[in-house]
C-alpha cells in the first residue's frame, strides 16, 4: 500500500519529535514579529492603526512564514542523515507528511498565532488605552489568508522550479509576490467590484457568501459576489446564469490546480533530491 | 540475496568509483567490506540502501532494485552511516518513533542491547558522544530484525569493552534469514566476526571469499626468520620476528588475520586477484 494512515500519522508524530524545536523557534520567531511589528505601529499610529498599516505587518509576517517554511519544508525531507531518507515510508508519504506540515499545519498555526496576538493586542488597545481600531478581525483573516495562497506560489517557485541561485530565486520569489499581491489583493478587490475600484470599505467583508455564489451572477459577465457588492441591494435571481468560468472562479482554481501541482512537483523533485543528495 | 552486476558508479564530474563490479552476497553470514579510506566501501553501501543510484548494472537486494526505493525494500533492510544524524529526542523515544516503521522491531532487544552498551534510554541523543550515538544506533539497528543490515565502520568510535560486546551481540543475533554487511578500515575489529570478506581496490573487486576459503588458501603463521618458509606470499616485521603468509599447500589449519590478508592484498593485488578469482598465478614476493 504507497498510503497508510497509521504509517502517515506516525511521520507526522516523528517529525514532530525530530524538529519540534525547530517549529518552536519558528513559532516565537514570529510571534515576536508580530508583537514588534504592532508595536511599531502603535508608535506610529498612536490614535489608531488602520488597515493598511495592519496590511503591512501581516504581510510581512506572512514573508516570515514563506521564508521560514523554505526552512522547514527542506529538512523534513532530507534531514537525519540516512535514517529518514531509507525509513519504511513511501516517497509519497514523506512528501505528503512534508507537504501537510508545510503547507497546511505550520502556515495554519501561524495564521492563528498571529491572529490571536493581534485580537489581544485589540482587546488591550481599545479597553485599556482607550484607542480606536477601524479593523475587524475578519479583515486581518483575509489579510493573512491571502498572502498565504500567494506564499504558496512564490514558495512553488523557489524550492520546486529552479534547483541552484539562491539570490535568483530570492528575486525572483520577491517578484512574484509582488505581482501576485497585485493580482490577488487590488486585482481580486477590483474584480469583485465588477472591474471598479471598490470606493472605501474592504470588498472583502462581503466575501462571506457561500461558495456557490462564485458560480451565479449576471449576463454581464459578474457573479453574485460582485453584484452584491456593486448594488448593495443583494442579488436579484431572475438575473441568474451559470457562469463557472467567472476571471475570479478561474483564479481560486488556478490557485488551486497550483496547489496541487506543486505537491506533484515537489513529490518528484523530493524523489530526485533524494536519489542525487 | 543480494546481486550485484556490472556496477558501475561515479560521483557528479568525478572519476568512477567502483567500476564494473560483481557480487553476490548470501543470507545467514555477515560480510566485512574492507578497503582504504575513499576506495567506494560508503559508496556500495549507498548503492545498497537505495541512497546513491549506479551509473550502470543492475542491483537486487532481496528481488528488490533499491534505486526504486519501494517500501518494500525499506521494510527489508537498515543502513546505519558513520555518521549518524543525532536529533534531540531520547534514544528510547528514538526507538518509539522509528521502531513503528519496521513490523519486527523488537523493543526488549533494544533496552537490553542499550543496557549491554551502558547507554542511557532516557538520554537525548543530541548530547551523547560520537561513540554513544553510535552505540544507541547500533542497538535500534540490530533490534530491527530486518533481513539486510548495511553498518558503515560500525565500530568507529566506540572503546574496546563496546566493541567486544558489539561482537557479541552480533554473533548472537545473525539469524539464517539475514544478511549482514559490515564496512570497515579497521581489520581486527572484524576479525571473528565476518564469515566473508570483500576488499576492494582501485574501483574493483580485489578479494571475495570466505574466511574458510581463505584458511584453505594461506596459511597465516609466526616465525623467527624468514628463510626456510617455502611459497612466502607476505610477511611482516613484528617483536617475535614475522608474521608470515604462505600458501596453504599442507592444508594446515590457522586462524586467518584480516589485517595481514589485507595487507598483503594491497602489496600484492594481481596476485591475490588470481588467487581468489580461481585462476592461480602464483607470483613469489619477498
């Protein structure tokens, strides 16, 4: 059998007993980020931080968990001399347990980390310094959220797609993620406002449809999302069309299809790694 | 069994480090792999777990090709480097974590291979010494019961009443259904434990025999002087006088000394080629 839970879960039970003192590390590296970063900020702002400014500290948080993942992912893999390299595990499972780790388990820890700081960091501004915050903590979770599919892109890019020049990688990755903040910050803002600059308030507070509604909108080419957001009036049904191939539909699923090519990339460049260490 | 044919291997941009080899290594024995430092010993064994890939020929450890890296061939074999990685867990949770992996992983074993090597369990192997570490992963590495255990200079490090218990330990251990590939520059330390051995020189196959074969070859011997030992291979200035090898033509029985064979292999290499590929030239030296 090339998967086993219990083969799976005991990986993941050894990895977390081989480099628990990495991921505690990379925990209160960030955590540390986080905290200096809103204090900085607080210093800055003193009557009260706005978005952009929280944009920034996550995003740069979110470079750290790129950056630290890049750490992580690698030594999952290749570390322990020979014992993890011969262990009795498939190539598949190795790389899936890599890939859960470092893509969903630590960015996730993280994400919460840094969520949490920041609510108590709230909770501690507005009760006990009698400060404002136009932020809400459903804004931060996008603000986390969405670097995090980028990270996926730029983190693609670096350890999968090219082998050697670190410092070309390094640019290149920077690149890339500032095109695809570009495109996934003010391109998905400016798409689900139907192509306009959404005046004001986050577009993104009414991202909290269901997932259905990507797929209905209207014949002019907008879904339900956008509609809503345009009119402010809801979406009429009458105007429903199936529209599966909307620009932002598309992006979720390139986002996706990217997700999952990764995971195959990084499979047989693990095996590659593996066999020309 | 292990089949090993027309092997070749070079590392990137450099020169071939075994060059068309063939072996065939048979369960229930234990086969010591001698050569000098840098002649491919780490590299075959590499080839063996799977770690390394060859240029050219074909390997087959137990029907398995290790280059595929199935988990059918991890589940059969264990490959301790020199030099281990020591990460910061206890050697017992060491055991707890890595143990699962193999279906015949047995813990008592371990705990008492631990206790023979006077290796605390509760230790984090991160701060054991090289000949500690080394001891706590011999211990995981002979309890895992797998039918094909590759230890790379097994011995390196540790002090003589370890290395003694390390013997033991496998002498009584070597089950019919294993087989036991041990890598080592230092002879002594294999002597009476092997039951066969391979030397390699220059990317090649020089010796493969067994040491039955091998006592039914030389005869291994002390002597004052030199002159009047007939069919002298090699010799060896020593306190008592010489340690001599001669041809075993009265098939006289001695206890073969790894250390004299290798020497005397490294001074004579087409000599001792002929001999053990069964085309006999005998070339007198000395």
């Amino acid at each position: 059998m090339p998967f086993s839970l219990s083969r799976i879960l005991n990986l993941m039970r050894l990895h977390w007993n081989i480099n628990r003192k990495i991921f505690t590390w990379m925990f209160i590296f960030l955590s540390l980020l986080i905290i200096g970063m809103l204090a900085f900020e607080l210093v800055i702002e003193p009557s009260g931080y706005n978005q952009s400014r929280i944009q920034v500290i996550l995003i740069a948080s979110t470079i750290g968990i790129c950056f630290l993942n890049i750490f992580i992912f690698k030594p999952l893999l290749q570390k322990e001399g020979a014992s993890l390299l011969i262990l009795p595990a498939s190539l598949a499972e190795k790389a899936l347990v890599a890939f859960i780790i470092s893509y969903i388990i630590f960015p996730a820890c993280c994400i919460i980390t840094g969520m949490i700081i920041i609510k108590l960091t709230d909770l501690i501004y507005i009760n006990y310094l009698g400060g404002i915050t136009d932020t809400m903590i459903y804004d931060k979770f996008q603000y986390l959220v969405a670097p995090y599919l980028r990270f996926c892109m730029v983190f693609t890019l670096l350890i999968v797609f090219i082998r050697k020049y670190f410092y070309v990688k390094l640019g290149l990755g920077i690149l890339v993620y500032m095109i695809s903040t570009e495109i996934v910050d003010n391109g998905l803002a400016r798409w689900i406002a139907g192509g306009k600059q959404p005046p004001g308030d986050s577009p993104r507070r009414h991202m909290d449809l269901p997932v259905k509604d990507l797929f209905v909108g209207d014949k002019n080419g907008l879904n339900k999302i956008q509609l809503q957001y345009n009119t402010h009036n809801g979406f009429h049904a009458d105007e429903t069309v199936w529209m599966p191939l909307n620009y932002m539909n598309i992006m979720i699923i390139l986002f996706l299809l990217l997700l999952i090519f990764s995971f195959y990339i990084g499979y047989k460049r693990t095996q590659e790694q593996e066999l020309t260490r | 069994m292990i089949s090993i044919k027309n092997v070749s291997y070079a590392y990137r941009g450099k020169e071939k480090v075994l060059n068309d080899v063939n072996l065939q290594l048979d369960m229930g024995k234990v086969y010591g792999l001698l050569g000098k430092n840098g002649i491919g010993k780490s590299t075959l064994l590499g080839l063996l777990s799977g770690l390394l890939f060859p240029g050219s020929g074909e390997i087959l450890v137990g029907g398995n090709e290790p280059g595929k890296r199935q988990l059918s061939f991890f589940r059969e074999i264990y490959y301790l480097p020199d030099n281990p990685d020591a990460p910061s867990i206890s050697a017992k949770n060491y055991a707890k974590s890595f143990g699962k992996f193999y279906p015949d992983f047995n813990p008592d074993f371990f705990d008492e291979c631990l206790a023979k090597f006077e290796v605390s369990p509760g230790q984090k192997l991160s701060n054991l010494s090289h000949g500690q570490l080394k001891k706590a992963m011999l211990a995981f590495a002979l309890s895992t019961n797998v039918p094909y255990i590759f230890l790379d200079e097994p011995t390196n490090g540790l002090d003589i009443t370890s290395r003694k218990n390390f013997n033991k330990l496998l002498a009584g251990m070597v089950q019919p259904f294993q087989c036991i590939v041990i890598s080592s520059h230092q002879m002594l330390e294999l002597n009476n434990l092997v039951d066969h051995i391979i030397i390699l020189q220059d990317d090649k196959v020089l010796v493969n025999s067994s040491i039955e074969e091998i006592g039914h070859k030389l005869y291994f011997n002390i002597v004052k002087q030199l002159e009047g030992n007939d069919h002298l291979v090699y010799s060896e200035n020593i306190l008592l006088g010489y340690a001599i090898i001669q041809e075993n033509r009265h098939h006289l029985s001695s206890p073969v000394n790894l250390e004299m064979l290798f020497n005397a292999a490294m001074e004579q290499p087409d000599y001792f080629a002929s001999l053990f590929s069964g085309h006999k030239n005998i070339v007198h030296a000395v």
